[in-house]
C-alpha cells in the first residue's frame, strides 16, 4: 500500500493542470490520481477517489469553484481543498474560505512552495497568500467589535436594494421601485456583494433571510 499524498486536480485550462502533473509526479511522495476541468466532475472524482488534497481552482464553467468546495466537503470530508486562482478579492477569498478551503494561494506560487504547501495541507495546516492572510486579519479585527446589525457597512440605499434582491425582483424592477437607473442597481448590487464577501445576488438574498433581515411582510 502506497502512504503518498494523493491529489485531485481541477482547473478548467487543460495547460495549467499537465504543468502542475507534471511537477507533482516527480515529488516521491505525492501522487496525481485524477483531473477534473469542471467543478461537477470534480464533486463526481472526489466522491469516487476520496483524495487527500484537492487543489481547486475558483472561477470555471458550471457550478464553480466556491460551491464545488462545498459539495466536495460534502462528499468527501477527509479531503483537504487548496485554492489554487489567479483572483485575490473579498468576493472570492471569503466564500471559498467559508465552503471550507483550508488554503488559499495565487497562481503565482512556485512549484516547490506549492508541493509543500500540499505536504502540510495533508497534515491538516492552513497556508494564505500574504496578500489573503492580511485581509483575512484585517476581517476578524474588524469584526471583533460587537456589531447589532451585520449589514452596517452598507448605505440605506444599499439596504433597500438588498431588500428587494430577498424578494426576489429583478434589477429592472429594482430600478423602477426605487426610480433609479439599472445600472445604478447594478452598482449597488456588486457593492452589496463587495462588502459581504458573496459571490452572487442569490447568496446575498438567501443570508438576508437567514439573518432576518427581510420578511414576508417586505415588499
């Protein structure tokens, strides 16, 4: 029996994954046993193959790479997911973070820090591009104040917008609610995704939920 790391890898770019094999295979002690090029194949190997390591890239057709972390965690627990993106942003680094990467590094990592960041993945410790570690600590200092009302940081305006995203309109109707421009709807949408670290309007409106924010009785 074989006590090498075992990976899955997954990107949507056949290059980026035959040049990340190719390096890993000649480390001894770690072993590629799957690629994937969409996050639905991913979930379906990671269900099939329980890797050790998935390293995962975030933004690919289908479902993506946030939700794939998610379900994957789902079906395969054991496993340990490494964000492996090109994207250093609030929108992106807090949702994979959330769905349960354990490490978030750029793609312009090296390839032999990249093979020790798998060897300690594997012993279940976190790796953050310094760039993410900062904003990660700059997130929990930010938030070790007691706040009543998770939605502070954004304006009245944006509040009702996100309102009326939990209700479910459109951002034609949105505009023509609050006489505004779509593309001022636009606007504030993409801030209420900034400053709440989602990736969609439906997340945003599903945690507005959740948290009570809106209720039936809301327009």
């Amino acid at each position: 029996m074989t006590d090498k790391i075992s990976l899955l890898l997954t990107d949507d770019h056949a290059i980026v994954r035959q040049g990340i094999r190719a390096f890993l295979e000649l480390q001894p002690d770690l072993m590629v046993i799957g690629e994937a090029d969409s996050g639905e194949n991913e979930v379906r190997m990671a269900a099939a193959l329980a890797p050790d390591i998935v390293l995962m890239d975030l933004v690919m057709p289908g479902i993506g790479g946030v939700e794939a972390t998610r379900q994957v965690k789902l079906v395969s627990p054991h496993s340990q997911i490494i964000v492996l993106t090109s994207y250093h942003e609030d929108e992106y680094i807090f949702p994979a973070l959330r769905a349960g990467a354990l490490s978030y590094v750029l793609k312009d990592v090296g390839l032999e820090e990249l093979a020790d960041i798998v060897r300690k993945a594997a012993c279940g410790e976190s790796i953050l591009h310094p760039r993410v570690a900062a904003r990660v600590v700059q997130e929990l200092r930010g938030t070790r104040t007691d706040t009543p009302n998770i939605f502070t940081e954004l304006s009245e305006r944006e509040l009702d917008v996100l309102r009326l995203i939990a209700a479910g309109r459109s951002n034609a109707e949105i505009a023509n609610k609050l006489v505004i421009s779509e593309k001022t709807v636009k606007g504030h949408v993409s801030n209420i995704l900034s400053k709440q670290h989602m990736m969609d309007r439906t997340q945003a409106a599903v945690f507005a939920w959740q948290q009570g924010f809106v209720t039936r009785r809301d327009p």
